[in-house]
C-alpha cells in the first residue's frame, strides 16, 4: 500500500511537472484561493472580533504584496516560461530551468503566509526564497533572450519581471527594517511597472492574434509605437506618484485612459462576442480604460477639496476588475489549448468570469458603503466562492494528462 501510494505521488508529480505553465499555474491556481482566505479572515476579524494571529506587518500591504507577486506572479512565470522559446524560436525549456522558480516563488509564498500568522522569521525567510525563485526565472529567461533576435514583446515582458524583482526585494526590506515608504515602492512597482506591462504587452499581441483566427476579415491592430508609449506613461505615473504630484498623476492617468481606450476600440471587441473565449478577452479589457477614469475621477477631486471619495475603488477597478478578469481569460484559453482540449469557454469558466464581474462592482461600491467593513469581507468571500470551482477544474486538469494524448 505505501509502495503503491509511493507511485501515485510519484506519477502526479511527474505530470504536474511535464510542462512549465502545469506547474506554475497550478501554484497560481492555489495562491487564488490561499491569498484571498487569509485576507478575508482578516477582514472578518476586524468587523466581528474575531481572535486571529495577528499578522507581523501591516495585513494590507501585506495583502497587496503577496496579491502580485506571489498570486498574480506564479500564472506570469508559467505563461512566459512556456512562450519564451516559442516567441524566440528556441528548444522548449526542460524540468531543471522551471522547476527551481516553482519551488521558490511558490514555496516562498506559501511560508509568508505562515509568517503573517505571527512570525516575523519566516515571513523574512518566504519573501528571500521568493525572490531566489524570481531571480532564478529571470536568469532561465534572460538566457533565451540574449539567444535569440531581438523581440519587442519579449523585450518588455522582461524588463517588467525584472522590475518586479526590485519591487520584491524592497518589500523584503520593509520587514526587515519596517521603513514604510519601502512597502509603497513595492506596491506601485508592483502594478505599474511589472503587471501592468506584462499584461498589456501579452494583449497587445495576443488579443488581435486570437481575433484574427476566429473572425473572418479581421482587421489586426497593434501599432509598434504603442509599447514604448506604454513605459513612457508608466514610468511618469511611478515617478509622479512618488513625489505626490496630483496635478502632473491626472494629466498621466487621463492620458493612459484614452491609451487603453484607443487599443480596445481598435481592437473591435464588437466582432468577437460570438466567440467565448475572444469574448472575455474583451469584455476583461474594457476594465482597463474604466479604471483609470476612476483614477483621474479621484485626483480631479482631490484636487479640488482634498478629499479621496473614491477610496481604493480605482485600485481594486484595475486588480479586481481588469487583472483578475484577463487572468480567467488568458488561463482559461491556455489551459484549454496546452491540455488537448476544445478552445471552448465551458461552463464553470463562464460562472467565474460573470460573477467576477459582480465581485469587482461589489467591491468598488464598499468604498461608499456605510457600514464599509461588512462589505469588504463579503466581497472577499465573494472573490473566494467565484474562484473556487474553476480553482478546483484547473487543478484537476494541470494533473492529468492531455487529453489529446500529446506530451506536455
């Protein structure tokens, strides 16, 4: 028995680890579920009085910190150290350059949650084995870049990890000498300079791409300029925000709403709601655009009298609303496709595309709630009960085989 249950082991662990966004995703898939439990205890905590482990550090920074890097990061590694050889013509990476990353980045990850339940070491010792997974990743992929032709997306893609590593290091910082404005720059290199640019560099050349494989005469739409106007905005947006310019952030974040307007329209969202997975990609980018007008609609009053009315709503527009859209989108489609399946939407994506939406209008209007608190936990509850089901197929399929019979 324990000699049969010894092969099971072994046999799962050779199939999670058959192919890198298996494995990465399947850390991504748990970190969903994992990030948002620890947070909504938190959050019930505070509104009902329940007795928890009080976390070592602020639980939200914490919360915000872990959300992109460990959450949001373990789906990005899986997706680019799976496309990085294809984009650059080079062989398919093996088990000894993904695997490290994965035991790392996740590994890390998970021991900062047994940190934040009241273990200042270990929480230390989560984010440094976090990193070393990071840095590996970026060493794997560095490799294949400086192998190949030059590549713009490729180019982007990576200057962003790498930006997010710097983001990673000064959170570790933070804990270890509790400077505040080191969690700052960690949050907003975290949005603005890794996962904002990486998502849209992946659209910017997925989206028009997959359009054009499903919807006859397509036009395809993807401006050369449009990446390198990109980190201009962004890397004004970083700098602005760090010296508290309000005044010179809303003229950028106008700029940057009619940037993501101008690419969603371009792209012709109208011509793809016949297809499911087409339609989400578009119906997720729209996020976009509306939460930097949410953006600009805060800085416009807080101009005017002071006053932040919008709360975090801008925020949770853009990580809710676009970033955990696009991510059931895109990790939908390649788990659909690199898993010998229909390139079908399905039904329980669909449940937790649609009621994601609901999660982030619940959570953008707990900003103007009166009893505020109430609403944050239930939107946190609602993240977990939209997520869950589509956690657990994901899961299921990262460890069973291709449907198709291929390897991978």
């Amino acid at each position: 028995m324990k000699h049969n249950a010894t092969d099971v082991i072994s046999s799962l662990s050779r199939q999670l680890s058959a192919a890198p966004h298996r494995l990465m995703f399947f850390a991504g898939a748990l970190a969903v579920i994992v990030s948002m439990l620890w947070w909504a205890l938190v959050l019930h905590a505070a509104r009902f009085g329940w007795a928890i482990p009080l976390a070592p550090v602020q639980p939200g920074w914490a919360h915000a910190v872990l959300g992109i890097y460990g959450m949001f990061g373990p789906f990005i590694f899986g997706f680019l150290l799976t496309v990085f050889p294809r984009w650059l013509e080079r062989p398919e990476l093996t088990r000894r350059h993904y695997v490290p990353v994965f035991g790392g980045v996740f590994g890390g990850y998970l021991l900062c949650h047994v940190g934040l339940l009241g273990n200042t070491s270990l929480l230390i010792a989560g984010l440094v084995l976090m990193l070393g997974g990071w840095i590996a990743g970026l060493i794997t992929l560095g490799r294949v870049l400086a192998l190949s032709k030059r590549d713009a997306y490729a180019n982007s893609v990576y200057g962003a990890a790498l930006i997010g590593a710097i983001g990673l290091a000064s959170y570790l910082l933070h804990v270890i000498n509790g400077t505040p404005g080191l969690a700052y720059v960690a949050i907003q290199l975290g949005l603005f300079g890794f996962l904002l640019p990486v998502y849209f560099s992946v659209c910017h050349r997925m989206i028009p791409f997959f359009s054009s494989s499903k919807v006859p005469g397509y036009r395809i739409v993807r401006p050369d300029w449009s990446l390198p106007l990109l980190w201009i905005l962004l890397i004004l947006r970083v700098g602005l925000a760090s010296f508290d310019a309000v005044g010179g952030l809303c003229a950028i974040d106008a700029a940057l709403a009619l940037f993501f307007a101008a690419h969603w329209l371009a792209w012709q969202p109208w011509k793809a709601y016949a297809h499911g997975l087409l339609a989400v990609l578009h119906l997720a980018f729209l996020w976009l655009p509306i939460a930097f007008v949410l953006f600009v609609a805060q800085e416009v009053v807080w101009i005017r009298d002071g006053s932040a009315i919008l709360g975090r709503a801008p925020q949770h527009a853009l990580t809710v609303g676009f970033f955990g859209s696009m991510l059931v989108a895109m990790v939908t489609r390649v788990t659909q496709g690199h898993s010998g399946r229909p390139l079908d939407m399905g039904v329980v994506p669909w449940i937790c595309f649609v009621a994601l939406q609901l999660v982030a209008v619940l959570r953008i209007a707990a900003e103007f709630a009166t009893d505020q608190a109430l609403w944050l936990a239930v939107a946190a509850c609602g993240w977990l009960l939209a997520f869950l089901p589509w956690v657990l197929r994901s899961l299921w399929i990262y460890l069973r085989p291709r449907a198709d019979g291929k390897a991978g």
